[in-house]
C-alpha cells in the first residue's frame, strides 16, 4: 500500500464506517513494508482521506490493539506488532463437548455467577461501554484427582443472560436453545504465565508456576461478540494441540 490516495471507503454502504476501517487496518497488516516496521499513517491523516472522523479511526485501531496486531505509542505512532503464534480453528466446540468427544469425564469443581461492571478489557472485547454491567461466569474443571483448568467467562448483555441457567450444560447449547445465539467463529490468543496466589489456590500449583492462558472471543454470524472467555490451564495437565493443513 504505498500512499493514502488508494484508501477509500464505501459511505453508502451498509457496513458501518469503523468496521469498514478496521478491514483497511487488516490489509496494512498484511503489507510486507508495515510487517518490516514502517508506521502506520496518522489517525488525523486516515481522518481526512476517507472523510470521517478520527473517533472512528481510533474505534477500529482500538480493536487491532487489543487484538495484539497493532501496537500504539502515543507521541510515536502505531506499528504492526511482531506475530505471535495464533491460528483460527475450523472446528472448535466448548470445553464439556470437548471432553465428551474424547470419551473423558470431567468434574465441576466450582460453578459461580455474578454480575459485575464491565473494565476497559471486558468493555472493549464485548464491544461495550465501559462499566455496563455484564454477567460472569466461573467454571473450575477437572477430574478426580484434581481442577486442572479455571475459565471466566463475560456475557454479552444483548444474549440475556439470566443467571438462573444451569451452566453444568453444553455452553454454546445453552446459548442457541434458549437465546437463540449462535457461536460461528472463535478468535483466540494462547500464552504462557505465572500463576499468582488466586490462580494457584485454584489449581493447586505452587505461585509462580507455568500455566497456560488462552483468551477466547466468540461471535455471532453478524460478526457481534458474543463471550468473552478466559481460561487458565494446568501446564503439567494439558496440552493444546492445533492441526493445520496446507
């Protein structure tokens, strides 16, 4: 992409303007002279050539930044972050169906729901306003000798969410039976960390030790988040395993 005077974006198009944005951003990504360190051009820049407004710029900047495909320094610019190990699954189901496809029976250690006020995280992975309240569910899993994987689950407030359902089902059944909400695309990002004092009482591993953090979002066939998911994995008891095809 060698200057502004080939961005352009459809006004008249019923894709909104951010969106529309954010498939642009994509392609800077993807370009070999943004991927080797170039800056991105400037949100007031992008502003004026595509006659919108540097908030929605910003918007769709927002979502690659959190994403982990741009990073943003303020006073210096936004660059293509360095690529971290992702891929996006053709076959993905919930962690109980999981389990039953391998023949593997699971306990629930913990089933705990609340409602709280959506952080900038929460906020900005569901596509909300900051400190609308959500629902969050936690899930402590395991088998019988031990919970080995602790997931956090924030709802959507668009679902409705009651409270009152029995989360010891099928998540995604819950969520296209009774709200007619169907999951199609899982985006997520797996790293490792140390576990802190909350996370190793979970698990029962010492502080400090390895485990596996994998950050789910999931949507809907309109591309709307759905859930945003984070789950903590014992290192010594899992492994995720992803085939690819070429």
């Amino acid at each position: 992409m060698d200057d502004l005077k080939s961005l352009s974006i459809d006004h008249d198009s019923p894709v909104p303007l951010h969106l529309q944005v954010e498939e642009i951003l994509r392609d800077m990504i993807n370009d070999p002279e943004y991927q080797n360190g170039k800056f991105l051009p400037k949100e007031v820049d992008l502003s004026k050539r595509l006659g919108i407004s540097r908030n929605t710029i910003r918007q769709a900047t927002n979502r690659l930044v959190q994403e982990k495909l741009l990073i943003r320094k303020k006073g210096v610019g936004t660059k293509v972050a360095k690529k971290q190990v992702e891929t996006k699954l053709s076959n993905w189901v919930s962690f109980s169906q999981e389990m039953h496809a391998q023949g593997i029976d699971f306990r629930n250690y913990e089933i705990k729901v609340s409602k709280i006020m959506a952080d900038m995280e929460i906020a900005g992975e569901l596509e909300i306003k900051e400190g609308q309240e959500v629902f969050k569910l936690e899930r402590l899993r395991g088998l019988d000798n031990g919970p080995f994987v602790y997931f956090i689950s924030y709802f959507h407030p668009r679902i409705g969410i009651t409270g009152n359902e029995d989360f010891g089902r099928h998540l995604y059944d819950i969520l296209e039976h009774e709200y007619h909400t169907v999951p199609v695309l899982s985006r997520e990002q797996i790293s490792a960390i140390l576990a802190n004092k909350p996370l190793s009482e979970k698990l029962g591993v010492p502080v400090n030790s390895a485990i596996l953090q994998r950050k789910r979002v999931v949507y809907d066939p309109g591309n709307r988040p759905i859930e945003y998911n984070i789950g903590y994995y014992r290192a010594d008891q899992f492994t995720y395993s992803i085939d690819i095809k070429r």
